[in-house]
C-alpha cells in the first residue's frame, strides 16, 4: 500500500509542476513520459594563454657627439726662399815700390830713382752671391676635426611578455536535464 501511495504522490507532483510550470521551463523537443527537471549549470572557464604587447616598437634618435683628438704636427711657416746679399768690394793698403824712370847708361851713371808710392790696389772685385735661406719650421700643437658629430637612428624592438588569464569562455545557464523516474513496485 505504501508504494502506491508514493506512486500517486510523484504523479500528483508531477501534474501540480507541470500545472505550474512556466512555458519556457519546458524544453522545445520534450518526449512525453519523461520527466525534466531545470538544473542550475555553474560558469565554465578555461585557461587561455596569450601574448599582450607591453610596449609597442619605436624609434629613438641618440646625437652621438663629434670627436676630437689632439694631433701634432709640423707646420710650414715661411717657405724656404733665396736672397741676393752684396758683399761690398773689400780693399787693402799696399806698399809696393814702383819704377819712375829706367836705369840709363850715360857718360856719366846715374842711379835709377826710386819713389814710395801709398795706392789702393784692387784684390777682390765687388760680386753678389746667392745665399740659400732655409725653410723655418715650428711645432703646432691644433685640434682636428677627426670625425663630424652625427645622430643615427636606433630601432627598439617591441617587448612582450606571457601574461596568462582566465578568460570566461561560456556563461553559467540553466538546461532541463532527464531525470529518471523511480518506481516502487507494491
């Protein structure tokens, strides 16, 4: 007897539910004879693993400053030239005995007559001489320019990182479900 009074209970449950229920409680394709209940289906997410970009790629421009270095070198001051110098005619004082009058034979002998005569005598004429003047040369001590300054342009490549999160794949939602009915047999 208790059996069948459980039997008329879960029939009387069932039409009191189904007299209840809400249209759209039903499922659409619902076989008749088979009981449905509404389950609550709890949210799904999954692991998704993705690159984001932290730092997009970009260009930097960087002066890269001019280089200078110290060198020493000789420099020429003054070419080597020629120059025309006079060299004034150089004199000297002689004393020289100089014949007046010859020796003569005559009746009677006279002697030659001598007379000391002062003059100046040419030794060495007046006369110009190249004289070879050598270049003149100084140590400078200059900056030279070795290298210009320059700016170049640097390409910074884009940084990413793994960031890994959970991303909701399908919201939580209810579904009827078959539930299979139990019997007791009497």
């Amino acid at each position: 007897m208790g059996k069948r009074i459980l039997l008329i209970m879960s029939f009387a449950i069932f039409a009191i539910s189904a007299t209840f229920a809400q249209p759209g409680d039903m499922p659409p394709n619902a076989e008749s004879g088979k009981c449905y209940a509404k389950c609550l289906i709890a949210d799904e997410y999954e692991t998704v693993t993705e690159q984001v970009l932290v730092r997009a790629a970009s260009t930097r421009v960087e002066v890269v400053p001019a280089q200078y270095e110290t060198v020493t070198e000789q420099v020429l001051v003054k070419d080597a030239s020629t120059r025309l110098v006079t060299v004034p005619a150089e004199y000297e004082t002689v004393t020289e005995q100089v014949l007046v009058k010859e020796a003569s034979s005559t009746i009677k002998t006279t002697p030659a007559e001598y007379e000391t005569v002062t003059e100046q005598v040419l030794v060495k004429e007046a006369s110009t001489r190249l004289v070879v003047v050598p270049a003149e040369y100084e140590t400078v001590t200059e900056q030279v320019l070795v290298k210009e300054a320059s700016s170049r342009l640097v390409t910074v490549p884009a940084v990413y990182e793994t960031v890994t999160e959970q991303v909701l794949a399908k919201d939580a939602s209810t579904r009827m479900v078959a539930v299979a009915a139990q019997y007791e047999t009497v």
